[in-house]
C-alpha cells in the first residue's frame, strides 16, 4: 500500500471501546464505560483516560515509512514478529483490530510493525514505544480520587474525634458546614478550589492490591483520617489515610474502599484538609447580594441616619439621605461603601455560640449597618424588611487594633480589623456628593481674599469686567478671573475628610486651617444673595491642600481635599493674597 495511508487504515479512534495490551511481562485490557476508561485486567480499577487516548490518537496518525511485501518480508520472526514483541488490540464495535510491534530496525529510530490480516510488514516511526505500558500499572489512573465518575453533594473529613462535613445546596451550589453544629457558612470559593486540587491528587505508588493485605503495618487498621464524598446519605467514594513510611514524613499510606488497594500519596492536602473547620467557614460578614436586593441602608455609627435609593435605581448607585435636605449621595462614594462592606472579614471566630452579647460591647451594639427592602405587607402598608445587618461593639475585651462583630442571623461573635471597620461610612458626610457647591460667573458680585491680615477685595460688574478698587483688570486678568470663578463654581471636593466640631477643632488647626488661613469669599448675587467661603489649608507638591467649608446640614466645618491642580494653576495665581 502508499506510505502515505494510516498504518491501521480501519482504525476509529472515537469508536474504541476496549484496548488490550500484551508483551512477555504486561497483560492490559482497558474498556469504556459511560465516557470513563476503567482497567478490567489484570485489575479492576480506573484507568487514566488521556493516557489511553493519546494512544489511540498516536496510533490513529501513525504512517508506515517503509512497506515490505509479503514476496520480500522472509520469516516474521526476522523482524521480531513471531512472536510478536508485543501486541496492541482495539475493539470497535464487533471489528477487533490487532497491531504488532517488532523488534526496532538495525538503523535509526524505526520499528517493525504489522496489522493482523495483512502480510506486509511496515517500517513506522519508533516513538510509538514510549506510549506503550513498560509495567501493569501504567495505565491507572495517577490520581487518588476519581471524582469525575462520583456524584456527591457532601464531603466528609473524619480525624479522630474531630468531624467536618460540608454540605452542597442544591440549588444555589453554595457549600454550608453541617458539622461541627451548629450549621454555618462554608467559603464556597475555597471549598471549590480545594475540589479542584483534590481532583489532582497523585498517586506516588501502588503499594499492593492484595485485599489481605497486613493494614496494621500501614497505619490503616484503624485509619488517622477518612474522607468521604456521598450524596444525600450514601458514600460514593470513601479514602482512609493511615501513617507515614518510616523516614518519609512528607507522605502517607492511603487506601480506597473502592479497590481496597494501598497507595502512597503526599500529605500535603490531607493536612489541608485536616485544618480546623475555621479554615473552611466563609469569613465575609455580609453574603453576596445583587444590587436590587436591598434599597434602604439604616446606618447607626457616629451619627445615625438611612439612605435610600430613589426608584428601581439601586443598579446605578443613586441614593440620597432620609433627612430634611434629601442630601444627594456621591455614586462613586457610594460604590466604594458598598464595597468594603461587601468585603469586610472576620479574621478570627470569638465565640461560636453566644448567650450574652453584652460581653463583647454588642448589646446594645456600638454601631451597625442594615440593609432593608421595602416591600407591602398584607394589610397594605409599606414596610421595610431586613436583608442583613451587621453589628460591632467595643469591651474590655476587644483587642485595640480589632473589634466584635455580629451578623443578625448568626449567634457567633467575630473579630474584625478596626482599620477595616472604620473604612466603612460611619457619618453622613463620607458619603454625600462631593459637589462643595454650584455657582455660575454671572451670579458672581465680588470676590473677597484673605490671609495673615491681609486682605483683598474684587468685584465684577454685570457685564462680567473685574475691577480691584478704582483698577480695573486688563484683558486678559478679566478673562483668568472669569474661567477661575467658572472653575471655583463647580468645585468639587477630592476627598471628604472630617466634619469638625466647631471653628475650635483641634483637627482643623492639624490642617493647616485657622483664621489667620487663605480664605476666599465669594458673595453672590441674589435672590437670594449669599457668600461662599472656603478656607484653605496646608498642601504640598504632592498631595492636595486640605480645605473646609460650612455643612450645609449641620453648619460645622467640612473638611475636605482640595484640587491640587485647580489650587496650584488657578487660586494662587489669581485670588492669592497678595499680587
């Protein structure tokens, strides 16, 4: 036949339902069920399904370099193919196809082979040897846990007295620790990368299949652990694990319930799964949550107030505040609360099950946070319901750099990072727009500038000309003046900082504000008139100056970054004290 034809013409790899394999010391057979290779011979065990199928594939392109005729080929056994080296068997359908291997040639890399049936002899690529079986255990499958052939919604680690089972939710696939009681959450992301990793588990070595085998001398008498993965209440697959090999911490006895064989594998994973059940329990206070679920926050911290989020806009980040000046909310501000919440952790557990909250400074709690939905009720009257809400408290038992938190379904108490907790918004302020007000150049009267006793006074005319006392400015002072007071119009703050107590705050004098400090005064024409001050700060080349203004909620300075850029380009060049 043409060199170019596939050496086993009739051969389809995607219809192979068992392979045999046969040499002077290996005997396989290897046959498909449901999708899976499963090792029949000389063992029942799973077979390593890409090992198989790279073969077939290797098989499947395989292209004789040379044809020898029948009239040419002699005696088989000059070429190693009577007997044959080995032999390679694939079934597919009611058709067996037989390949065999030969002996290599006398020069390069090549190999005799021959297909059953045909008399030629073909000369092929001899690389197909280093995908066939050299021992019995080549084929099986290299990882302890086959779970891609076990269903289970339940994992369970047995070690000693102590006793983790984890438990799948069937419907939202979220994983929850059944025991130790009481049920908590699991950390579901970790849970499935620990799946993963358990999956690729290696077998080190086959210790022996024998079902008699001593399991004393393994440890596995009376197994150190067991792990096993069930559904509903059937185990479907079942691991023990006993002691280590004398000298070989780093590895440890295993044995299947399934095959009852004995393996060594490293222990690195069974101590992982062997950590405490802390390690496993989802440390987020706060479950995931779409944006819709909730549409209220209740916010009792350093002041006490509750934002709602205006119609069906909870998705774009649109809140303002239940008080008397529907103070709009800042999106951006809006969305980095949100966040932190969303990430807050605990980093350790204080107590599983607590009776007297007042122990940890949570009853009453120090500040909270609750998320609510409103919704109707059965009477008809609108009603706000509680999603989640999430309380912290101060004792004198709570470390200085952490604080006790609690979830309202939960008994447990948390420890929680201070620092990570005062991320959270705890007044007002932290959270509203960061527009410091909004103001036209038309509307602008006079502009007043101060500092260290020096003062200078401004005014603009109706058809927008700026003077300086009996001065007026040239051209283009007329024209920075006017972009300034557009720019200083729409000023909107960096960062909010602090809301002060009163002009006496010791934080502010930290900042850099006084009364001695540059301060611009801008007076609007009404109706109705008004002046806006801003008293500017210490700043630096590379940090935003710090500013404060009145709140409009309470009337107490606002604290707040300046635009540096703005400052530096705009209101030292054209409203400094002194020109």
């Amino acid at each position: 036949p043409p060199a170019a034809e596939p050496l086993v013409p009739r051969l389809r790899p995607a219809t192979v339902t068992r392979v045999e394999f046969v040499s002077s010391n290996v005997t396989l057979r290897a046959e498909l069920e449901a999708g899976q290779w499963r090792l029949t011979a000389p063992l029942n065990y799973p077979a390593n399904s890409l090992l198989l199928k790279t073969l077939l594939d290797v098989c499947d392109r395989l292209r004789p370099q040379l044809v020898i005729p029948v009239a040419q080929a002699g005696s088989p056994a000059d070429f190693g193919l009577s007997p044959p080296q080995a032999t390679l068997r694939f079934h597919q359908g009611d058709t067996p196809l037989e390949l065999r291997i030969g002996s290599r040639a006398p020069v390069g890399t090549q190999l005799y082979v021959q297909v059953a049936g045909a008399g030629h002899i073909a000369v092929t690529d001899g690389a197909l040897l280093e995908f066939l079986p050299r021992v019995a255990d080549d084929w099986r499958d290299r990882n302890l846990l086959a779970l891609a052939s076990v269903k289970f919604d339940r994992v369970r680690v047995r070690t000693g007295a102590r006793d983790l089972t984890l438990q799948r939710d069937a419907t939202n696939r979220l994983w929850r620790i059944t025991l130790p009681t009481p049920p908590k959450r699991a950390d579901t992301p970790r849970i499935e990368e620990l799946l993963a990793a358990l999956r690729q588990w290696p077998v080190l070595q086959f210790i022996s299949d024998d079902p008699r085998a001593d399991l004393e001398t393994y440890g596995l008498q009376a197994p150190e652990s067991e792990l096993a993965f069930g559904q509903g209440t059937n185990d479907t697959l079942v691991v023990q694990f006993g002691k280590s090999p004398t000298n070989q911490p780093a590895l440890v006895f295993a044995r299947s319930l399934a095959t009852t064989n004995i393996m060594l594998v490293p222990r690195t994973l069974l101590d992982t799964l062997r950590a405490d059940y802390w390690e496993f329990s989802e440390h987020r206070l706060l479950d995931a949550l779409p944006a819709d679920a909730f549409d209220t926050i209740a916010v009792q911290g350093r002041e006490t107030f509750t934002l709602r989020a205006r119609t069906n806009a909870a998705r774009s980040l649109d809140w303002v505040a239940d008080d008397a000046l529907r103070t709009v909310m800042d999106p951006q501000l809006m969305l980095t609360h949100l966040s932190h919440l969303g990430r807050l952790e605990a980093v350790e557990l204080a107590k599983e099950v607590v009776t007297d909250f007042a122990h940890y400074g949570l009853a009453p709690p120090t500040r909270s946070i609750s998320l609510l939905r409103s919704a109707t009720n059965a009477t008809g009257v609108l009603t706000n319901l509680l999603v989640a809400r999430l309380d912290f408290g101060d004792s004198t038992n709570s470390p200085v750099d952490r604080v006790f938190a609690r979830r309202h379904d939960e008994s447990s108490v948390y420890v929680v990072p201070r620092a990570d907790m005062n991320r959270l918004a705890w007044s007002l302020f932290q959270l509203q727009d960061r527009t410091v007000w909004s103001f036209t150049s038309n509307q602008v009267a006079a502009v007043t500038v101060a500092f260290d006793g020096k003062i200078r006074r401004l005014t603009r005319a109706p058809n927008g000309r700026w003077s300086e006392g009996a001065e007026p400015a040239d051209e283009v002072k007329n024209v920075a003046l006017e972009e300034t007071m557009f720019r200083l119009g729409q000023l909107r703050a960096e960062q909010w900082t602090l809301l002060a107590e009163d002009a006496n705050d010791k934080q502010l004098a930290i900042r850099g504000i006084t009364a001695a400090s540059h301060r611009i005064s801008v007076e609007l024409a009404g109706p109705p008139a008004r002046t806006n001050t801003v008293t500017i700060g210490f700043g630096s080349q590379t940090r935003n100056p710090w500013a404060a203004v009145a709140d409009q909620r309470t009337g107490r300075p606002l604290v707040f970054e300046f635009p540096r850029g703005f400052y530096r380009e705009y209101i030292l060049q054209y409203l400094s004290p002194a020109q």
